[in-house]
C-alpha cells in the first residue's frame, strides 16, 4: 500500500502535476480516440522504427491535422515518442492497446461514468446519485442495469466481470470443500457466479436474491445452460429492512455486493443474514478494499471508482477501507473466521460465522 503520509513532491513538481491534472479529461479523450482511429494499431504493426505523420494519415484516413494534433498531445503524456520524421509506440500506448485491464477501466470511464462526474459536486452535496441521470431516469443504477444504453451496459459489464471472473478457480475451491447443498448469492447479477457453481457440483442447489429486473437476465442464462432444475430465484429489494430471506442454506454469498451500499444499510442486511443462520452454517463476503491492495495502480482505481458509487450507483456507497468494513462486521454479530486477501486481482474473501 502506498506510503500517505508524505508529500510525494516539491513545489516545482507539484506545480507540474497541478497542471497536468487540470488537462488530465483532454489526455484521457486524446488516449482514447488514438485507440478507436486505429492510430495506436498502426503505430503498433510499425515497430520500434514508427510512421510519419503523413504515413499514418494515410493508413488510418484520418488528416494530417488529425494526426499530429491527437500524437503531439499523446508525446506531452507519454504515451508515443517521437524520432523526426517517425512517431512510434511508448510503453503507456501499448498497454492502452493490449491491457485487458486498461481497457476495462477506459471504456467503464468513458461511456458510463464521464458525463455523469460533471454533477459529482451535486451529487456529494445531497447524497444522491445526481450523474446518473445522464444515464436513465432511475433511483440506483442497479434499478436499470439491464436498460443502460448499449456501450454503456457494454462497458459495465466488461468491467464488472474482468475483476470478479478471476477470482472463480479458487474460490470454488474454498466454497465447495465442505460440499454444500444449499447455496444463497446474495445480489447474484447476471447469474455468472451461480453458473460456475453449477458446473463445478452437480448437486447444489442455488437460490439468488436480487431485483426482479436483474433476476429476469440471471433466470434466462441460467436456463440458457440447463440448470433451471436446480436454481430458485428470489425477488427482493434489500434496500428494505422488513425484507425477508430465504429460510436455509449451507452457504451464504455475497460477491462485490456489500460496497454497492451504504454502511447503515451493510448492517441492516448482515444482521438479517444473521438471523437466518444455524449451526454451521457459513457467510462469504468477498470486497475489493482500497487499503488491502498489493499495488498503488490498484489502489488508486478502486478510490476512483467509489466515486462512480457516488455520483452513479447510488449516492452513498463506495469500495471501503477494510478496518471500517469490518467494524460493521462485528456489530452485525458476526466474526471473521479466515481473510485471505489479494485473490485474483486483489479482492479479499471473508469467511464469517455468528459470533
């Protein structure tokens, strides 16, 4: 984790960074519209020996203008370099052409979040989601998640699913060691963490509780794949504190769902998780916590995409720190029994039981 408590600048550096954080919505249109004009791909083919501008100009059919005015910006931000008369590829423009990770993340900014952030003032104000409706005319995202826009709901899910895919194997793992029959995926979404878990036991049984809006898609993939024999949806919206759960299950899950809430809210639903568990029974909450984080790339994403909570999601959520999830833990009468942190890219997954 990053050292905070020291000033990583001096005043001629912070000065500089001052300045480049005020350009900083020009360079991220610049990266991105290198990358959709097939200008980084070009510059890419052409190897460490580069193109003109004009040569570019005549593989992409973009103007010369063009060109030069969009790779003259991208040499003040590093992502190109320049030999006269050649641009060619800097390591920062490689990794926004190849990264799966960078393109997660640019395209969730560009097409979900950019527009909204314009109301982010509004939204801290009043503690509502006030970007969101640049979007749809909403309460939460989560009402219209299967409505979004389409590169919108594109780059959401793209984004979503390329931090929790990667956690699957051993999480699986962990979960089905005790062969449990009945599983609840609290906030299951699409469905894609009850499909693996279908896969990987051919007995388990699988009820998930979310909005009738996001259990109709998770009901159609799930018996896309012949798995509707075993699987129960059930209709809830947990924002409502009389809302009931279903009376049993072996194992209790909830996957990047805790952070889509505010702490008040967290307690109300981990307290009533409580009350339907018996002995041996087991909770698993698996979070993404900024100060948990191996990498300061990491780190510094998760910040910002609490901000998308704030401005979009819902207006009072985020990605928490660990020691202030965890106090909600304990006064919701439930202990952590294993943390294991830094799965796949550095989510952590809770174990709980009833203290």
């Amino acid at each position: 984790m990053s050292n905070h408590n020291q000033d990583p600048y001096n005043a001629f550096q912070a000065k500089t960074e001052a300045q480049k954080l005020s350009f900083s919505p020009i360079v991220f249109h610049t990266a991105r519209t290198l990358r959709d004009l097939g200008i980084l791909a070009a510059l890419d083919k052409s190897g460490a020996k580069g193109l003109s501008a004009v040569d570019i100009a005549q593989q992409t059919g973009v103007s010369e203008y063009g060109v030069k005015v969009l790779l003259d910006m991208a040499l003040s931000a590093h992502i190109v370099l320049w030999e006269k008369p050649n641009y060619s590829l800097a390591n920062m423009g490689h990794f926004l052409l190849h990264d799966g990770m960078t393109q997660a993340n640019l395209d969730f900014t560009a097409d979900v979040c950019y527009a909204a952030m314009m109301h982010l003032t509004e939204a801290i104000k009043e503690g509502t989601p006030a970007g969101l409706k640049e979007l749809g005319d909403w309460e939460t995202i989560y009402q219209g998640l299967s409505r979004l826009p389409q590169k919108a709901k594109e780059s959401w899910f793209k984004f979503d699913h390329f931090y929790s895919d990667r956690s699957f194997p051993l999480l699986l793992k962990e979960v089905f060691k005790d062969k449990p029959q009945r599983l609840v995926d609290i906030g299951g979404n699409t469905g894609k963490w009850a499909l693996q878990c279908f896969n990987h036991d051919q007995d388990v049984d699988i009820t998930i509780v979310d909005l009738p809006q996001q259990l109709e898609v998770a009901t159609g993939n799930i018996e896309a794949q012949g798995f509707g024999s075993r699987f129960t949806p059930f209709p809830a919206n947990m924002l409502d504190k009389s809302q009931n759960l279903p009376e049993r299950a072996d194992v209790w899950w909830m996957s990047q769902f805790l952070d889509c809430f505010s702490p008040m809210e967290i307690l109300s639903i981990l307290k009533r998780v409580k009350g339907q568990l018996q002995a041996g029974d087991t909770v698993y909450i698996l979070e993404l916590f900024w100060d948990a984080q191996k990498y300061e790339a990491a780190e510094y994403s998760l910040n910002a995409t609490s901000l998308y909570f704030t401005c979009l999601a819902n207006g009072n959520s985020r990605f928490y720190r660990s020691d202030d999830f965890l106090e909600i833990v304990a006064e919701a009468g439930l202990e952590v029994a294993e943390r294991t942190d830094d799965i796949g890219l550095g989510h952590t997954l809770l174990k709980l039981r009833k203290a």
